[in-house]
C-alpha cells in the first residue's frame, strides 16, 4: 500500500501535473494540500477518470486538503482538527482507507514571527499533539501525512543561514515537531533515511533553490506503531518538482505491507 502526500500549490493551476503524476506513480491514497480551491471548484472528475476517489475540504484562495485512494471511497472520520471550534481554516481531514487511518493536513506557515500567525502556528501544533496522542492511544494503524512547515533539525536544510528568523525554524516549532514524534509516532523518511541529509521535498521558488538542490525537509509521514511496524519502503519523487508548472513541493510517499 503506498501512500503519498502532496503539497499541490494550487490543484487548477497544477491539475496536469497532478494527474501526470498519479497516472505514473499510481498511488494508493494521496494526500494533498494547498488546493486552493473551494468545494464547488475541486476538480473531482478528472480525478474519478484516472480512478481514484476523493474527499476533500476546500477553502477560497487559501488552504485545503484532500484524500484520494483507487481503492474504494475513502470513509471520512474528521473534517477538522478539533479544540477550536471557530477555527474555518481548511487544514486537517482524516479518513479510514483500507484499515488505516490516514489524516492530511496542512500546519499553519506562521510568519511572519513573531506576531498573531505564528501564535496560530504553535496553538494549531499543540491541537494536533493533543488529537495525534488520542490516535496513538487507539492502537489503529495510523498515518499523519502532509505538508508540516517544519524543518525538524538543522539537518533537514541546505543552509538555514537566510532562514533563521523564519517561522519553519524556530525552536518553538521544532520543539512542538518534537514531542509530537516523541508521543511514539515513526518520522517515516528519516527512518528510510538515517544519513543526513535526507531527501529534501521543498524548493523554493526564488534564488534558484531547484536548480542549487537547496532544499529543505518539510513534507512529514508518521505513522504510529501499527503502522510502523509495516513501513516497507519511503520516498520523494523528486522528479515531479523539476516539471514545468509545479508545485515547489515534490510527492513524499511510504510503502506499507
């Protein structure tokens, strides 16, 4: 079972090079964010002709995640990530698909910092630490898939030289990023990956970032144990972000048995 999460950068704008993507890569369940899109504007049959399902949570101009699998309708559990009920940001939906509990999600950016986006940023973490422990403690196969906007340590980047005061950096965001893995979930890349670096899967659109390789590593799967304990294989096809058009995010994707 290989599952994918993908950091779309607009689904309308990128809907060739997604569908080149899942046509060549066919996963079993994607995760995707950033649609940029609202739920009348999701380009659900075009995905339904490659054979996949969708479930999808939309937002205008920002936001927006999405699951889709080939195998079956994904069974939604969540819509949103829970302990704040006024917060409208389309950034979490979580889904049952073929026994495993799959969530894709979207953490806030938070810059700039500090001010009122980054305080967002650290309250939406603890909400999502508080929500992954009650997962873990299910003892489901779980996966938390998506786009993170943490590069975890100074490893995890080219050079963090220019990005010191960004938000992806902070110790805050690291330490949250942190006790979340130590809660029990598998970094799923790094555990494919021990080495540093690690594959990157965000380039900047500026200073030449894809053509440098100055990457960075903010594109997360972790899986509980249940899930853990099946992990095969794990990945980034780089490939896709060396593609006319795409998104600065390449697909990161994990092998289950």
């Amino acid at each position: 079972m290989r599952i994918a999460t993908f950091n779309i950068n607009g689904i309308n704008t990128r809907l060739a090079n997604l569908l080149a993507w899942l046509e060549s890569a066919r996963p079993d369940v994607a995760c995707l964010q950033e649609l940029k899109a609202t739920d009348a504007q999701f380009p659900a049959a075009a995905i339904r002709a490659l054979g996949y399902h969708a479930v999808w949570k939309g937002e205008s101009r920002w936001n927006g995640v999405a699951i889709l699998a080939r195998d079956g309708e994904p069974v939604v559990t969540r819509r949103s990530l829970p302990g704040d009920p006024g917060d409208a940001q389309s950034r979490y939906l979580e889904a049952a698909v073929d026994g495993v509990l799959i969530a894709s999600l979207y953490l806030p950016n938070g810059n700039p910092q500090p001010g009122p986006k980054f305080d967002y940023k650290l309250a939406w973490m603890e909400r999502l630490n508080a929500h992954a422990a009650d997962l873990l403690a299910s003892g489901a196969p779980v996966v938390l898939a998506g786009d993170y906007n943490v590069v975890p340590t100074e490893a995890d980047i080219y050079n963090s030289r220019s990005w010191k005061k960004n938000a992806l950096l902070q110790p805050e965001s690291r330490a949250a990023f942190a006790r979340l893995v130590a809660q029990g979930w598998t970094d799923a890349l790094r555990e494919r990956y021990p080495a540093d670096p690690p594959p990157w899967t965000f380039w900047q659109y500026f200073r030449e970032a894809w053509e440098r390789d100055a990457g960075m590593r903010i594109d997360h799967l972790l899986l509980s144990p249940a899930a853990a304990k099946r992990l095969t294989d794990a990945g980034v096809d780089r490939e896709v972000r060396g593609r006319e058009r795409a998104s600065d995010h390449a697909p990161t994707w994990i092998e289950l048995d």
